[in-house]
C-alpha cells in the first residue's frame, strides 16, 4: 500500500518536473525542475530496493552532472532568448501528431509481457546488500561489458584533455574584446567577468 | 507507535544538534579569543555564555531583507536546501551502538549525496542574489565542492575496502575495540586526504575562498540577512559536525574509547567529534588563506593522485593478506 502511494508521488512529480523542466522560460530553473526530478528517480530506485543506484543517481547525475550544466548556464553568454522556427509548421498539426503518439503508446502497452526472473532474488538481494550483489555480477559475470564500458569513458576523457589543451609554443590569441555577460538571470546587470 | 517514537527520536537530535551549533559558535569565539590574547565574548551570562542565544533571538526579529533584482523563489529556497541537505545526512550517523535514526546499509554515499546536494544552496544562492560578490563566492564554491568531493570520496574507499561495509555501524564495528584496529594508522594516506578535503569541503579555512571577506565581502551570502544568513551559518556548523562525524567514525573507531561509559554510550563519539572541531577552529586561528590557483593545484594534482595510489596499495595488500 505505502510502496504504491509512494510510487505515484514518485511518478506524478517525475512527469510534472519534467514538463517543467522544458517549459520553464529561465534556464536555471530549468536545472532545478531536472534536480527534483533526478531526487524522484532516486527514490523510486530506492522501492526497488536498488539503494547503491539510487544513490550514486544523486551522486552522479545530481551532485556533479547537474553542476556542470549549472556551470555551464553560468558562463554562458545567455542574453537574448534563441528563437528557432518550429519543426512542424501549424500547432495544431503538432497537437494531432502528440496525440497520435501518444495513443499508440498507450495502445501497445498490454503486449508488454515481463521478463524472466533472474538468478537474484529480492531475499538474496537483502541478505547481501544491493552493492555487494551489484559488484560481484559487475566484476564477474559482466566483466567485459563493464571493461568495455571502462575504456569508452577513458577515451572521452582523453579526447576532452586534447581538446581542452592549447600547445605551449602557439601564442594566445589576443583577448577578445570585454564581452559582456547576463550569466543566464533574467534581470542581471551586465556582468563581465 | 513507532513512527511516534521516531518523531520522538527526531525532535531531540533536532533540538541537541540546534544547540550544538549555537555552542559551537561561541565555542569558536572563545577559542580564537583566547588564541589571540582576548577574552572572547563575556558580555552576556557568566563568561559570555548566554551569547549564543542572544544571537539566535537577535538575528530571528531582524529584518529580513531580499534585493528587489533577486530571484524571489530560488533567494528564498537557497539556505533552507543547504540546511535540509546538512540535517539530512545526521539521520545516519551512528552516535553509539544502536543509537542510530536510520542504519541503512549506504550510510555513507548518502553522506556524499547529501554533502553534494547542500552545495546547491551555496550556489543558487550566489546566482539568485544578483549581485557580483555573490555570484563570484558562489561559482568558487561549487567548482571547489566538485574538486574535493571526489578527493575524499576516493580517500573513503580505502575504509570501505578494509571494512568490507558502507553502512557506518559495521564500519565501527570492524575497527574493533582497541587502538589498534583504528583506521587511523592503517590508512594514514586516506586519512590526511580525507582531513584536507574535509576542511575545503565545509569552506573553512584555509579554504575559505567562497566567502573570503577582503575579496568578496562575505561571498555567496553577502546579501543575506537575518534569519535567512542564520541558516546558513547553521548549515555550515552541522555540515563541520557531520564532517568531523564521518571522520570519527571512518578513522577513529566511532563510539568506542579506552574503557565503557554507562549510561551515556556516545561520550566518546562526541569527544572525539569536539577534537575535531576544536582543531578546525585551531586552523582557523592560524593559518592564511590560499590563493584560488593553489587550491585547485592542491586538489587535482597532490590529493586526487594521493588517494589513487592509496587505494590501489590497500586493496592489493587487502588480497594478499585477507
């Protein structure tokens, strides 16, 4: 019963942050709509008694990913709002073609079967602590997709260290002129930085 | 029933933790007074010890005040995320052996999520007061909060790797009773990361660049005022706490001391807690300030390294002999 209240909490505000989320004129806000929603996500790991995702969610996606994006809103020139032409022309065409989506969504969804249970049970889950059962079948059984996994994000990471690093015997570029700055508020005085 | 006695349980760590903050303060006060040759606060009550509650009373009937150009909701959310965040993370810390809100097995990432939650706060509150000081104490901070996290997060892994555990309880309970099961020797390298980190993570000195007074008047809470400025002086005092918390509770062997205490279990806990405390305020009182540069040096390229290596020594000396 408290699983099932919880559950629709958690999905009610996942969906409405999430509208927010893109509907929301001011970007920072937009940010703080995505944190709410990472905190939903959370929990609702947390019913499926997965703790170790749930907190690395927050860890991870809340705690540094989200920073970044803060950063970045920060630091970017954002003074006039981009106005882009619609992908499709009329509105009302667009409204048709949501609806549309959206009903053939709910149309497929009682061919959704589950799948096989795993070798995991809930019991065993609890008895050994979700980041126990989740580090032995990471570094056992799925050993080489982790690995895998492992050297993608080391070349990223390589690749954003060669792009970031500007070589020692070519001169900086002369200072652009002071560029003014709103740092993504509304009503801020041009800041420069 | 239990709920209530939860509630219960609550309330008194709520109200024990408010008066740690507001003894902490003066506790800080007397120290650096004395350290300086002064007397400290010793106005109000014998010794000055009624200021602290003066204080309280003083900044909740003072005018609360929000710049007309700020962003209303998120100036007003900013210091109750950074408290709510901070306060949050106490339900898990284990004041003795059993005495516990919440034992859950993640005790310690959801420190680190919490710990990273509350630096939301500083930040929105930099952006939302729309004021330059601020703006620049706040993108000081989070850039500093992101760096050491990850230092003392990697500085932990070698307790989880030796204790097998995160849940805070079993942590002390694998140090066993003596001195020596104590993490403290054992994992030194971890330990003098996690110390330096601790103090960038909390903004103390000499980390304190986000609210550096003769750079940045007071940083991201510059324009803060009453009640508002208090939350967040609380945020920072229970934020030190849970920082010395963990640091008691990772390498120093939590609640157990040299012999029993009945009736009271936590003496020992919140000694060595204070210890902490009191050599955070000793820094304070001694050291200068580092230039922004420098920390980022600091961090990246001594203590990030220090904790790898560390790390990698720990577990392979952890399959050798376990």
């Amino acid at each position: 019963m408290f699983t099932q209240i919880f559950f629709g909490y958690c999905a009610l505000m996942i969906i409405s942050s999430g509208i927010l989320a893109i509907s929301l004129r001011n970007p920072v806000h937009c940010v703080l709509m995505v944190l709410v929603l990472f905190f939903h996500m959370a929990g609702l790991y947390l019913t499926l008694n997965a703790e170790f995702l749930a907190a690395v969610q927050i860890i991870v996606y809340a705690g540094a990913i989200l920073v970044l994006y803060l950063f970045v809103l920060f630091l970017v020139s954002l003074r006039e709002e981009l106005n882009l032409d619609a992908f499709v022309p009329s509105a009302w065409l667009g409204r048709i073609i949501a609806v549309g989506l959206a009903g053939g969504l709910l149309f497929v969804i009682p061919s959704f079967i589950l799948g096989e249970k795993g070798v995991w049970s809930m019991s065993a889950i609890k008895e050994l602590t979700h980041t126990k059962a989740l580090g032995q079948e990471m570094y056992s059984t799925y050993l080489l997709p982790f690995e895998i996994a492992g050297l993608i994000l080391l070349i990223a990471l390589i690749g954003g260290l060669v792009l970031a690093r500007r070589e020692a015997n070519i001169p900086l570029e002369p200072e652009a002129p002071e560029e003014s700055q709103t740092c993504g508020h509304p009503n801020r005085k041009e800041v420069s930085l | 029933m239990t709920i209530l006695l939860m509630l219960v349980q609550i309330i008194v760590l709520f109200v024990l933790v408010m008066l740690h903050v507001a003894y902490a303060t003066y506790f800080e006060r007397k120290i650096i007074g004395h350290m300086q040759v002064r007397l400290g606060p010793m106005q109000v009550g014998w010794h000055g010890l009624l200021q602290p509650i003066a204080d309280g009373i003083k900044s909740f009937f003072k005018e609360d005040i929000i710049p007309e150009q700020a962003d209303r909701p998120t100036f007003m959310a900013a210091p109750i995320i950074c408290l709510v965040a901070m306060m949050t993370s106490l339900a898990v810390l284990p004041f003795a052996k059993g005495w516990v809100l919440a034992d859950i097995n993640i005790g310690l990432l959801f420190i680190f999520a919490m710990s990273s939650l509350a630096s939301y706060g500083v930040v929105l509150a930099g952006w939302a007061s729309n004021s330059k000081f601020s703006f620049l104490g706040g993108l000081r901070s989070m850039a500093q909060v992101i760096s050491y996290e990850i230092a003392m997060g990697l500085s932990l892994v070698g307790v989880m790797l030796m204790s097998g555990s995160l849940n805070l309880t079993q942590i002390v309970e694998a140090q066993g009773n003596s001195i020596l099961g104590m993490y403290l020797l054992p994992q030194c390298i971890g330990f003098f990361v996690f110390f330096i980190s601790m103090l960038a993570e909390t903004n103390r000195v000499p980390f304190d660049l986000p609210e550096a007074e003769t750079e940045l008047v007071s940083g991201y809470c510059t324009e803060y005022s009453g009640m508002r400025y208090a939350i967040f002086f609380m945020a920072e005092y229970i934020g030190m706490m849970v920082m010395a918390a963990i640091g008691t509770v990772c390498f120093l062997g939590g609640w157990n001391g040299p012999f029993a205490v009945p009736f009271f279990p936590p003496l020992w806990f919140l000694l060595k807690i204070y210890l902490f405390m009191f050599i955070f305020i000793w820094i304070r009182a001694t050291l200068p300030r580092y230039r922004y540069d420098q920390l980022m040096d600091l961090g990246w390229k001594l203590l990030i390294p220090l904790a790898l290596v560390n790390i990698v020594v720990t577990a392979c000396l952890k399959a050798m002999i376990g």
